[in-house]
C-alpha cells in the first residue's frame, strides 16, 4: 500500500479546508478501485455543505490523484409558525431535532427488542409519531409545503426517498451547486473561496427569479393595456366611418 500517497491526498485535502478524510482515504484505497468518490459535509452558519472528492487512479505514477471536487450549497428555507390540520410546526419541528435521523434509517442495526421494556422502543415511537404528524400536514395544500420543507431540512441525504414523497422541486429551490477541477501541480480552489463562490451564484439565482417574477407582472400589466388600448382603437375606427358615411349622405341630400 502507498501510504506516502494517503498521506499526500490528506495534506492535500487539509490544505482546500477538508479534515477527518485520512481513514476514509485508507479504506477506500485498500481496495484499488480504479476511481472512487467521498463524501464530506459541514456547514457554514445555517447553510450545508455537501463535498463529493473524485479520485482516480494515475496509471503513469502509480498513485492516487483528487481530480474534482462537486459542492452542493443547501441554503435553510425558514419555516412558518402555524397551526395546520391542528399540527403546530414549531413544535414539530422541535421534535424533528431531537431524533437522530441516520440512526432513524439505519434499519440493518440487529440489536434485541424488549416489548416491555419501554426504553428499548421508545425512540421508535417518537418517530412513529412524528411521521403521523407529517401526514396531517400533508392532507392540505399550505401542509404539504410546510412538510416538504422539513423533511429536506432534516432528511437530505439519507436513503430510503421512496418514505419521503416528491420533494425535487423544492429542493432545486434551496439547492445549488458546482464542480471545481485540481489541476496538477496547483493548490485548488478552497472550501472557504468555494462557498463564497456558491454564495454569490445563490445572490444570482435570487436576483433572477426576482427579475423574472418582475418581467411577468410587467407583461400582465402590458398585455392588459393593449387590450385597452385596441378596444378604444376600435371604438375610434367605427366612430370615424360613422361620420363619414353620415357626411356622405347629407352631401347627397343636399346635390
């Protein structure tokens, strides 16, 4: 095994701002794949970050190389204080933090089930009643935003999307990304200057929707006096030839 390669790869890595990635590195390479990918996450005050690393193998060198790197930026998307189908999404959402979700999904974990020992069940029954309370959101139009909301908040990620239902949309919303190329004998872009760099797409992508939200209202009004404006242009068109084919005949009655 290549240890002084793992080694390069992780000060190369700890150089962009990415730690923790030695053991991940050690046994994905352990297996000699001929690329592979890892994944790292942090977070950035409220926004996540998610970093997929691709490396592949140099057959020339005989080692390891980070080729790229795609970031995805998850901005939060603040929720409503309500009451809907008598759910309250605060508390909802409190209860949402006090799960730990990975574990939640982790439905390969063997361990013995005591039915009367309530302690050996009870963070199943905090799930089971938080997804009940999902459900009543779920039953009206403003309950099913609201859900898919917290479900991407405390849910991307995590296997199993066939229990989450369609949140695409919204997440394309929230969501942003980019790939950053490491050329060979350069540094690469860094975490910091790749989150600046997303967070002035994300400014972008607001100032459009902005623009184009304001583009169509603008159209609306546009398309409302045009049809104001015909209609009286027609108006004058059939007063003019009134008054002309009134004159004509007051010229032929006085001939």
């Amino acid at each position: 095994m290549n240890i002084e390669n793992i080694s390069a790869l992780m000060e190369q890595l700890q150089s962009l701002g990415l730690e923790n990635a030695g053991y991940s590195l050690l046994k994905r390479i352990s297996f000699k794949p001929e690329n592979f990918i890892l994944t790292q996450k942090m977070e950035k005050g409220k926004d996540k970050l998610t970093f997929q690393l691709f490396f592949e193998k140099d057959v020339k060198q005989g080692a390891y190389v980070l080729s790229y790197y795609d970031v995805v930026l998850q901005k939060e998307m603040p929720l409503i204080d309500a009451t809907i189908n008598g759910i309250n999404t605060s508390h909802l959402e409190k209860s949402m933090t006090e799960i730990d979700w990975k574990s939640a999904f982790d439905f390969d974990t063997k361990k013995q089930l005591n039915s009367e020992d309530k302690t050996s069940w009870e963070k199943e029954q905090k799930v089971e009643s938080v997804i009940e309370s999902l459900s009543e959101l779920e039953k009206s139009e403003d309950g099913k935003a609201i859900a898919a909301r917290i479900k991407l908040k405390y849910w991307a990620g995590i296997p199993y999307q066939e229990l989450f239902g369609n949140i695409s949309p919204l997440k394309n919303k929230s969501e942003i990304s980019q790939r950053f190329y490491v050329f060979e004998n350069q540094t690469g872009i860094s975490v910091d200057e790749a989150y600046r760099f997303l967070q002035n797409r994300w400014l972008e992508k607001l100032m459009q929707a902005k623009r184009k939200e304001t583009a169509a209202n603008n159209g609306e009004e546009l398309l409302e006096e045009e049809h104001t404006s015909s209609g009286s242009g027609l108006l004058r068109k059939k007063r003019l030839n009134i008054s002309k084919r009134v004159t004509r005949k007051n010229s032929a009655i006085k001939k």
